[in-house]
C-alpha cells in the first residue's frame, strides 16, 4: 500500500520505517527542510536503536523516502497518517492540537480519490471528529474517512514494540476504512498481534488511560519507596510481592525518581483538563501528576542530605541525563530537576550520559559535561546515579572510589546491591530500601 506519513519525528520516522519494512511504499513528510535534507542523506535526527538501520535498509530498498512537499506524497497515498507533535499547550496544560489541524486542512487540499486519514498522534477525545469536520468544510465533494491508531511505542524498544505490539487499537466505524487499516497490519497477522476495533472516540480515550495507568503504577510504587525508608521495608521486594499477582503485573513497578520523557508527563495533564472540561475530573490521576511533579525535586534533596546536609561549595557527579535509557530524550528528565535542585543549594556539577548532552546543553547551564563515568567521578562529592544506562551497570566500584574526593553514592534507580557498595567503603543512598 502507498503510506504518507506526516510528521518525521520520533512516532513518525519509527512508524513509516517500519510500515516500509512490512513492505508497504512509505513517504515521510516535514515542513523542516534540514530535516530532510539530513534524512535523505541518512542521518537520523533521533537516538533509538536500530533505527538507523532500518531506515537505511528501506531506503535503499526503495520504499521510503522523504519530502517536504506533502501535496506530492498525500495524492499517490490511499492513506495518510497524522504524526505530528501535541505538547502540552502553554498556560492551561491541555493539548496543543495546532499542529494536528493543520495537517488536517493541508491533506484536505490535497487528497485525491479515497482515502483513510488516521490520527497516530496522541491527541483527546473528539480531536479525530474536529479533523473530518476541517477536512469536511474545505472538500465537501472528498471521499475519506478518519481513523484513530494510537501508538503504544517505548522509547529505546520502539521497533520491537511496532512489529511485535501487545494490541493495535483501531477507532472506526466505517467499515471500508477497517479493511485498509487491516491490510496495513496485515503483516502482523502471524504474530497473531490482536487488532481491537472500537469508535473513534474510545480509541483516543484508550491511549491515554492507558497511560495514564502507567504513570499511576510507577507513582504508587515511588510512595511505597518513600514509606519503606520510614519502615525499614525494602520496596524491591515488596514490588516482586505484589507484581508476581497477574492482576498487578512487575512492569512499572522500579521505584526511582519520578517519571519523565515525552509522553507520560504531558498526556497525564491532558487527561485531566479533558475530564475537568467534561465535569468528570480524574482525581486519582490528579494527585499522580502533583506527586510526581514534586518528587523529581525531591530527589535533589534526597542528595543533598546524603552529603550531610549542604552542598554548597561541593562538586557532585551526576551519571545519566535522559530520562531513561536508550534515547537521547531529555524532555521532562527527572535528571533537569535534581540538578536545579542542586544548583540552587550551591553545588558545582558534572555530568555524563552516553547520548543525552547535546540536548542537555540546550536546557542546562553552568554543567560540566565529560568523557565518561570516571571522568564525571574524578574529584566529585557525591556521585548520583538517574538514569540506568548498561554502561553505568557494573562499574569498577575500586576505580570509582579511587576517583571521588568523598566515597558518597546516592543511587536513584537502585542498580546496586547495598551490601556490596558498603564492603567497598561508600556511603550508600538508595530508594526504598534499608
């Protein structure tokens, strides 16, 4: 099938390189040129892995490629997919559909015979019914139906996730726009992937409870952390307790510093102004959005009672920048507020993460970025642990000790065995655990 793809960032480049993959003739569309001028010569604006890869394979292969002229790309496509940005909207925290709706009046002048419009960006309830009223009232005479696809990708696993996904969610009630969405997964029909049919507006509904859902998992357990400590508990073990339960489930159970990235942060506020707009508010979700917002903040005072109360004056060593591993994403990075936090108590800090700098540099100032983990070490009051790269994994502890100035580790993801960093003569902090 012929595939335009509007959108060439994370969702977009993942989603149109693997369609490309399953054989289908993919074109990605950007209104940044340096962006495609840099995709058409392979560079690949994004850290995710395997996806330089792929692109290239497809490339090569002949069924991706790339433009800035969408009129060219939506006219050849029998459908076209909406993978445009939705940050949260500046002052209100809801949605920020402009990007959406624009894309929408620019496929409306451009389609040309039928055509399956599918939104794949994360958007609220109604948007997909705004997007046919838009493409509705400028080409009355088009013949088109509009599809919700959310997307359930994990940054760092998004390829696997894609061609091996727990569920495709497709919002429709037409039917001829089912048969082209079902031919377009139908590559995935040996991996028995189950397709789940339902309307529109319960599809865009499911993508953000769902994560929504997830946000209120890591959160729940973060509290349990906090009250472990007070208890003399150890929260990893309780996560095993009750995630062992099939009705509970271990993923995002990892006590740790909050969660961060592009989706859950902005999807949870958006589900809270859309259910405050519609006199139905969501007050648990409510209180997950507060709690997580202050507890990222928290983790620079945790640090800072670690090095005895004040670091002021101090050096501090921080080890991982996005806010997770395997990308370069630093959006709302928990990693950006223990930093301010330590800043403003007057520490000095130095920083490394294998793929997060670039972008750190742009919304951090006054860091000192290094080479790797011993570089960052060298020197240092206290190092702290935020995100759990591989390489941060099994670090020499001899060498690392021999590295700091004073022997304080404060690990925020829980990577080591306390009973080991103590034989090895460091001052070890944890989350939930004695």
């Amino acid at each position: 099938m012929h595939v335009a793809m509007i959108g060439a960032g994370y969702v977009g480049l993942v989603s149109g390189a693997c369609f490309a993959d399953f054989g289908h003739e993919v074109c990605c569309v950007d209104k940044d040129p340096a962006k495609i001028e840099a995709l058409n010569r392979g560079e690949i604006p994004i850290f995710e892995p395997g996806l330089a890869e792929l692109v290239a394979k497809n490339v090569r292969e002949g069924r991706l490629t790339f433009t800035t002229d969408l009129g060219q790309a939506v006219r050849s496509a029998e459908s076209v997919f909406i993978a445009v940005g939705t940050p949260s909207r500046r002052g209100d925290g809801h949605a920020d559909l402009s990007y959406v709706y624009q894309a929408a009046r620019d496929i409306a002048a451009a389609i040309d015979g039928y055509t399956v419009i599918v939104t794949k960006s994360t958007v609220p309830v109604g948007t997909g019914d705004e997007v046919e009223r838009i493409i509705r009232e400028a080409r009355p005479d088009a013949d088109f139906a509009v599809v919700s696809n959310p997307e359930f990708l994990r940054e760092g696993a998004a390829i696997d996730d894609f061609k091996r996904p727990d569920r495709i969610v497709i919002g429709t009630d037409d039917e001829r726009a089912k048969m082209v969405m079902n031919e377009i997964y139908r590559p995935l029909y040996l991996n028995q992937s189950p397709v789940l049919a339902m309307s529109r507006r319960t599809a865009e509904l499911t993508k953000y409870a769902a994560n929504a859902f997830l946000a209120t998992k890591i959160t729940f357990i973060n509290e349990i952390a906090d009250l472990c400590e007070h208890v003399g508990a150890n929260v990893q073990d309780v996560a095993r307790g009750i995630g062992l339960d099939n009705r509970i489930g271990s993923k995002f159970l990892h006590a740790g510093p909050g969660y961060g990235g592009s989706c859950f942060p902005k999807d949870t506020l958006a589900l809270i102004k859309t259910a405050q707009d519609h006199e139905a508010p969501i007050r648990l979700v409510e209180t997950v959005a507060a709690v997580n917002s202050q507890r990222k903040r928290a983790m620079g005072r945790k640090v800072i009672a670690a090095c005895g109360g004040s670091v002021r004056g101090k050096t501090i060593a921080v080890l991982g920048l996005t806010f997770k591993p395997n990308t370069d994403d630093m959006r709302d990075a928990p990693s950006l507020d223990v930093i301010t936090a330590l800043q403003d108590a007057g520490a000095r800090v130095k920083a490394y993460d294998p793929e997060g700098m670039k972008a750190a540099r742009s919304m951090l100032t006054d860091v000192t970025y290094t080479t790797d983990a011993y570089d960052c070490a060298r020197g240092a009051d206290a190092l702290v642990l935020v995100t759990e790269w591989d390489t941060f994994r099994a670090l020499d502890l001899r060498r690392l000790k021999a590295a700091l100035a004073s022997p304080v580790v404060v690990d925020l993801r829980n990577v080591y065995r306390p009973d080991e960093m103590r034989r090895h003569g460091f001052t070890y902090v944890s989350i939930g655990r004695p």
